[in-house]
C-alpha cells in the first residue's frame, strides 16, 4: 500500500505587499503554485492515500480565495479517486466556540476525510486504519483524547499528528502542544507516525517510524537552504517504513551575512556583499542581509535603497543589522541614532546583575524584534 503525506500547506498566507500578474498577492500565489504541484504529483503517483497532517489553511477563518482553490484540488483528487484524510493544525482549529471548524467544509466532498472538531477519530481503507489525532485547545481535553488512541490488531496503522514531539522547546505559536514523553512509546506500535507542524523534513530521533514531511514552501528564514515537498512511503508486511522524500519546486529564499561589520570600511561591506550575491541565482529569490556588529554611523549610511541598488534582483531583500552594544565602545554615540533593540539590551545589560538572566532576556528580545522586523507577527 502506498501513501503520499504532505503537511503544512497554509493556504491563504500572505506576505510583502506584493502582487503577481494575476493580481494575487505574491508570496499567497507560492503556496498554490507548490500545493497544485503536489496534487499532480498524487495523480501522477496514484497513491492508496492521500493524508495531510495538519495546518491545511493559514487561519482558522480563510479568505474565499484560498477556500475555491481547495475545493478545486480536492476535486481532482475525487475525480482520480484518490482518497485523503486531513486533520485540523493549530492554525486551522478556531480558537473560540463562535467559530465553526473549516475543515467540517469537506465533509461535503466525496473521498475526503476530514478530522476536526477537536476529537480522535480513525478511518479504514481495507486492511489500512488510519488514525487522526487533531490539534485540541484544551490540555485536559487533549489528554482524554490520547487515551483513546488504540493501533488495530492484524492492520496497518498509520497516525496523523500536529504537535511538537521529540523537542523540548516550541515554535512560539498561539495554542501550539508539546507531545507529552510519557505517551510516546505507545506511537512505536504503528506502522508510520506523519507529523505536521515543524516545517523542515526530519525523522524523530526518540520514535521508530516517525517523520515530519515538512511544509512544501518556507515562511520564515530557518527554512533557508532546506528542501520542501512531499513524503511516499510503503507499508509492507514485516518491513520497517521508510518514507521516501520528494523535493518540489520552490522560490528561491537566499542568505548573505557579513560578519565584524564595525571593523570594515563601507567599500568592503560592499564588496563582500556584491561577492557573495554574485554566487547566487538571486533573480525572482527572497534574500535575508545579516549585517553583524555593525555600529549606528555605519549603518545610516548603508541604506535599504543603496542595498536595493547592489542588488535589484530578488523580489525582496530582508536586511537584520546586529548593532555594536553602546557598552562596548569607547565613546557614546552623539547622533542618539542608537536603535530601540540596542537601547533596550544595553538598559538590561547594566540593569540586571544577574548576567546568564540578562543574557535569556536579551535573547528573548531578539525574538521579538525579530519577529516585528520580518512582518511575520501579522500571521500569527
């Protein structure tokens, strides 16, 4: 039996301000582009089964837009009776009771198997079961659902999760769940464990057969460099399943970093950044610019739009400039151009006498203007 298992598609994102020919906005356009890749690829393949592990749409009250087009594929999906099962991601799942599930929308769809409502359920397709746990709001609950999870004696079992499993940290999103250690053996007596919620493709070290797929395009800068598609697996009898992973198309999303900005002149800057982009296929590509320990004066006088000008290619330039602390110069800063980020480390620096506490603050911060600087709060 062969399965194709894909994740984290979030239809309806958006990002950048801006818009393609079609008059969609661009970065909203990528995520189509790779899931109707993906769906050829299914009808392509003719897969047993089609499983999605969760963040299907964006939010749990997506645009029209995004909502036709999911209709649409799911459509071909039928029309090649290809049959998928899907369960609700914390983006997906509403976050008050004034909202219903999206997902309950496909029940309406011959051959898809939709799993919401924040409720444990299972499907079979002959000698397969497939079991879908989806993202619940509520620890208690969540936990009494767990209990119900129960691999079928003599079957295929495979399971659908949106959780963080095997980490010991989270991605910071709203609602999002750790995986509880203490339930993670009972996932070693199914056949194959598809995870959705991290975006990279990646085994979980701790369990037998269990694999994010990751999401098929990258949303943030942890995603450079990393492959994005689809897993294929088979399950045979008496062999361990081992996915198969499938790379889609994707836009590019470079990096450029410059490193002990403070020590260099603004030429050589220029250089090392013009050298590095000259490696690169920056045409239509989403580009991160690390500038490190630079100071204030320096950076006033490297603009965005002189930036722009060294590179006119990518769709988008990202530029994180890491300043020189105030407490390590040997001279204050008379323009007060010091940024708000550097302002605020400096008063945490001299404020705290706790030192590794300082430093877990600090690092905190960054996230945060981190998060702001990439407009990446707005999805969130």
């Amino acid at each position: 039996m062969r399965i194709l298992h894909f994740s984290d598609t979030h239809l309806g994102y958006n990002d950048l301000d801006k818009i393609g020919p079609n008059g969609v906005n661009l970065r909203e356009q990528d995520f189509y582009n790779v899931f109707e890749t993906i769906i050829d690829k299914a009808i392509e393949l003719k897969p047993d089964l089609v499983i999605h592990s969760g963040d299907f749409f964006h939010r749990p009250s997506p645009p029209n837009r995004p909502m036709i087009f999911a209709l649409a594929q799911l459509s071909r999906l039928n029309k090649a009776k290809i049959p998928i099962v899907l369960i609700a991601g914390n983006h997906e799942t509403p976050k008050t009771v004034f909202t219903s599930p999206i997902l309950e929308a496909f029940k309406s769809l011959d051959g898809v198997y939709p799993i919401f409502n924040q409720v444990y359920e299972t499907f079979e397709f002959g000698e397969l079961v497939v079991h879908g746990l989806p993202h619940i709001n509520d620890d208690q609950l969540l936990l009494l659902e767990m209990d119900k999870i129960n691999p079928v004696k003599d079957k295929f079992n495979v399971i659908l999760l949106h959780t963080s499993i095997g980490k010991n940290y989270i991605m910071e999103e709203f609602g999002e769940k750790l995986y509880p250690p203490s339930r993670m053996e009972l996932l070693n007596q199914f056949d194959y464990v598809a995870l959705g919620h991290w975006h990279n493709y990646q085994k979980v070290s701790k369990l037998e057969t269990a694999w994010y797929c990751g999401a098929p395009e990258r949303m943030a800068e942890t995603e450079i460099g990393k492959e994005k598609g689809y897993c294929l697996l088979t399950l045979e009898k008496g062999k361990k399943c081992v996915p198969e992973f499938h790379s889609v198309p994707t836009r590019n999303w470079f990096k450029i970093e410059i490193k002990d900005c403070k020590k260099k002149s603004l030429d050589v800057i220029e250089k090392e950044i013009k050298d590095q982009a000259a490696e690169l296929e920056l045409e239509g590509s989403l580009l991160s610019l690390f500038l490190k320990d630079i100071e204030s004066l320096q950076s006033l006088a490297i603009s965005n739009k002189m930036i722009r000008d060294w590179m006119p290619d990518p769709i988008h330039i990202h530029t994180k400039r890491s300043f020189v602390s105030s407490h390590e110069l040997d001279f204050q800063n008379p323009t007060g151009q010091e940024s708000l980020n550097s302002l605020l480390k400096d008063f945490i620096h001299n404020e705290l006498e706790d030192k590794s506490r300082a430093k877990e603050l600090n690092e905190k911060a960054q996230y945060y203007f981190d998060l702001f600087e990439s407009g990446e709060y707005k999805n969130r």
